[in-house]
C-alpha cells in the first residue's frame, strides 16, 4: 500500500514524463520536416532535373548540395525513428505508472 507523500511523487512522475513526451513530439514532427526539406534538396542536387521554382545551379555546387542533403536526410530519418521509439516506450512507461497509482497489478 503507497502513502500519501508517495502517490504525490509518482502523480509528479507522470506530469513529468508526459511533458517531456510532448517535447519528444514536437522533435519528431522538426525531425519529419527537416528530412523532407533535406531529402527534397538531395534529390534536386543529385537528380538534376531543372525546374523555374529552385534556382539554376550547375556543376559541382548542386552536387555538393545533393550530397548535403541526402547526408542530412539519412541523419534525420534515423533521429526520427530513435525518437518515435522512445515516445512509444514513454507512453508504455507513463501507462504503468498510472497502473501502480491505481493499484491494478499485472
């Protein structure tokens, strides 16, 4: 059986852990953009496909930038499936906090 002053401590563990859950949200959803901005200027760079909304660059510039951003996109999608993984082990972890307040035992 939790006392008083325990019950506390852990309803301020899972305030805790949800808000930093949230923040890894917000990480997940600028790692998912940044891979989109980067992958989309990778391709540009490396494809060299012409088009009126980027800029005419040829040579070695576009391919340096090609190379930049499909770096910069690997990077970001594997940071993106760190982070999903653990906001899914958050949730898990904040689930069975919130069964240990209620007192239901697996």
């Amino acid at each position: 059986m939790m006392n008083h002053k325990e019950k506390e401590l852990l309803k301020t563990e899972i305030t805790v852990k949800t808000a930093h859950i949230k923040n890894l949200g917000n990480w997940l959803r600028n790692s998912i953009l940044l891979f989109l901005i980067s992958g989309t200027l990778g391709f540009w760079g490396l494809s060299g496909i012409q088009d009126r909304f980027l800029p005419d660059i040829t040579g070695p510039g576009r391919i340096a930038v090609g190379w930049v951003g499909s770096v910069i996109a690997v990077l970001t999608f594997i940071f993106g499936i760190l982070v999903f993984v653990a906001i899914q082990n958050g949730r898990k972890h904040v689930l069975q906090l919130i069964n240990t307040l209620k007192g239901v035992k697996k």
